[in-house]
C-alpha cells in the first residue's frame, strides 16, 4: 500500500472508534481529540464529527536493532558467531566494505520501512565507531518521522581511542555493547562509568547462545539487557534483584536457531517483575516489522495477547526512559498513534480488537500514523 507524503495535522484532530485506552490497553468506544501534538481529550461520545475512524492504538517501540547490516538483507545463515561476532563475523566484514552512500541508502529505507510498519521509536547499537554513530545520528536528522536511540560502540573491539567514548555520548543515547566475552572486561567498566556519568545508557548483549556472559554481564548493572536467551531461574532473580530490564528477541533466536519456545524464558521473566521489551535485532536477519514480532511471540510462546501488546509498545518505552510520552494513549501524552482499518478484510468481524491487532495485525491495515512530530502519514 502506497502511503502519501507526510502531511501536516490538522490545528484540531478528531479521530473516533475503538481506542487502545491507558496503561492497559482497555478498548473502549469513543474519540480522541489531538492539538499541538497532544492528546487533549479522549472521551466516549462515538457520535461526534470525526476527521478519521478505526481502531486507535499506540505506535510500536522497536526496543533492539542493528539497521546497519541492511545492505545484507537474508544471507546464508550458519552459527551465530559467524553471523555477527564482531570483528570477523560477516556482519562486520559487510559493513567494513561498503561504500558510505551505499549504507546509507539501506539505512534509509529501514527507517522508511520501520515508519510505514507503525514504529514511532527504535533504539539501535551502531558500529563502526564514531563514524558509524555519526551516519546514523545525521540520517535521523532528516528522517523526522520517527525518534531513534543511537547506542554506539567503539571501532576497535579490543581497544579505546582517547576520548572515543565521550565523543560517541555526544553523538547518540549511550554506548550499547556486543558482549563480555567479546571485550576486555575494564573497557566494559569504563564504558558504564563514562555512560552514567554522562547521564546516558548503557546496554550489552548476554545469554544469546549461551550462560557464560551472563553474571558479568549483569555485574555491570546496564541500564538493560539484550537477549537472555538462556537465562535460567538463578540469572531471573538476580536480574529482579537488580532492577535490569530485559530486551528479547524471539524472532532473531530462531533465525540463528539459539531460540525456543521455553527460550528465552519471557512469562518467568515477566512473573519475577522484569520489564521486558521486544526488538527486531539484525535487519540482516528479520524485517523490522512489529506486527511479525508479535504474532510470533502470541502463537509460539502462547503469552497473553494484552501483554504481548505492552511488550511492543509501554514496555519498550520504559526501558528507554520515554514512558511518558510514548507507549499509550493516555490524556496529555504526545500523540504517537496509529489508526487501523477495523473494517478491513483482514480485522473485520473481530471478537477481540486487541486479540486481532496482536495475532493478525499487518501494516496494510494502517489507515494512519500520527507521529507526535507535527506530521501524519496517510495509508487508506
């Protein structure tokens, strides 16, 4: 479905129908009404003149991406380390080798791809180093569309340039790491001290193909942590002891076949008190598209649909600190929402509106995307 340029919101924006209402997701049938790029006012008069209806819901927060390896999209998939262990993995002997405008260019059209999928947020780890951050910090530049996080990472894996690590929390939201077992452990600890003392994230991959980085990993007490693929019960605890958010992503673990239904353990995680949010990691491995991901956390780890939905969107959201502005539709939040086609061949005659949106949602269905910037995109 072509989608139309962006436009500008109207001064007063009404939009009615089913609406994904507060922390919870509640439907209910009414309108909200959007100006300045807030949301003003939600009510449950369905009857008022509306300038769009269909079933309202919060953007996607894609907590986890590598948009990078876009200029590689579906390889040969072999074992994990091949795939992306840094510095000899394929993902990193592709970046190494192609030509700015070249990557670039993939980079663009993922951001393209995430907007039209219904993603308002992302939060990248970035390599390359300092240039690398920098590509994708002057691309969000012109990409207005959507907010993105950029973690980077030093250019060399086992050693730190003077003053790179202050000059790449200038350039994005944090440092995000490969692992512990892949960097010296005083570089790792010197990446958390600059991060925090610079009032910024750190976040580091652990328990993707196995437990052996996982203890020190939370021993650095990151501001999250990506994957836990293989956490067990004892990690589990000591993660809720410590108040570390998890970052999974399922879809990523079958692709590089690490993941299971029971891998990684998401409901425990989710019994234990973690906040758990979902990204779509590598764009060399997975589309970027949210609704993929929820189907696949909905049919094959069999969680409750609601939940499914705050992994997508809340939840992501709290890990990276901007919980109060998006994530729900809450009055007085910014407007970052959605507008499906409840009629459409694809959710009509639904039982369940957030049961449709989590199992069979498809971005076909977006009517609109209000994108909290002052701009909405058309679809239908």
């Amino acid at each position: 479905m072509k989608r139309d340029i962006i436009a500008t919101v109207p001064e007063e924006l009404i939009i009615s129908g089913t609406i994904l209402y507060g922390d919870e997701f509640e439907p209910i049938e009414g309108y909200l009404c959007i100006k300045d790029d807030m949301i003003k006012e939600v009510g449950t008069d369905a009857h008022v003149d509306a300038h769009m209806t269909g079933l309202v819901a919060p953007c996607f927060v894609n907590a986890h991406t590598h948009i990078g390896d876009a200029v590689l999209k579906d390889p040969p998939v072999s074992d994990l380390d091949s795939l992306v262990k840094p510095p000899h993995g394929l993902k990193h002997r592709v970046l190494n080798n192609t030509p700015e405008n070249v990557l670039k260019d993939a980079m663009g059209r993922t951001l393209e791809d995430m907007v039209l999928s219904g993603t308002c947020m992302f939060c990248d780890f970035r390599e390359g180093g300092i240039k690398g951050a920098s590509i994708l910090s002057e691309l969000l530049g012109i990409f207005k569309n959507i907010t993105g996080m950029v973690m980077g990472r030093p250019g060399i894996p086992d050693g730190l340039i003077p003053g790179e690590l202050s000059e790449l929390l200038g350039i994005g939201s944090g440092l995000g790491f490969s692992g512990v077992n892949d960097i010296p452990y005083h570089i790792l600890e010197e990446a958390v001290y600059t991060a925090h003392g610079a009032g910024k994230l750190f976040a580091i991959h652990a328990g993707e193909k196995d437990i052996s980085d996982i203890p020190e990993a939370i021993g650095l007490k990151p501001d999250f942590i990506v994957h836990m693929t293989y956490a067990g019960d004892t990690h589990i605890k000591d993660l809720a002891d410590a108040h570390i958010p998890v970052v999974v992503c399922p879809r990523s673990n079958f692709v590089t076949r690490v993941g299971s239904p029971q891998r990684p353990p998401i409901q425990k995680m989710l019994d234990m008190g973690i906040t758990v949010g979902v990204g779509t990691d590598n764009v060399m491995l997975n589309s970027v598209n949210m609704f993929s991901e929820m189907e696949f956390l909905s049919k094959v780890y069999r969680l409750d649909d609601r939940q499914v939905f705050k992994l997508c969107t809340l939840n992501g959201a709290k890990i990276l600190g901007t919980d109060k502005d998006i994530g729900s539709i809450v009055d007085g939040e910014h407007a970052t929402i959605m507008v499906l086609d409840d009629e459409s061949p694809n959710l009509s005659n639904s039982s369940d509106p957030v049961a449709s949106l989590v199992r069979r949602g498809r971005p076909d269905d977006i009517k609109a995307i209000i994108n909290g910037n002052g701009g909405i995109i058309h679809g239908k």
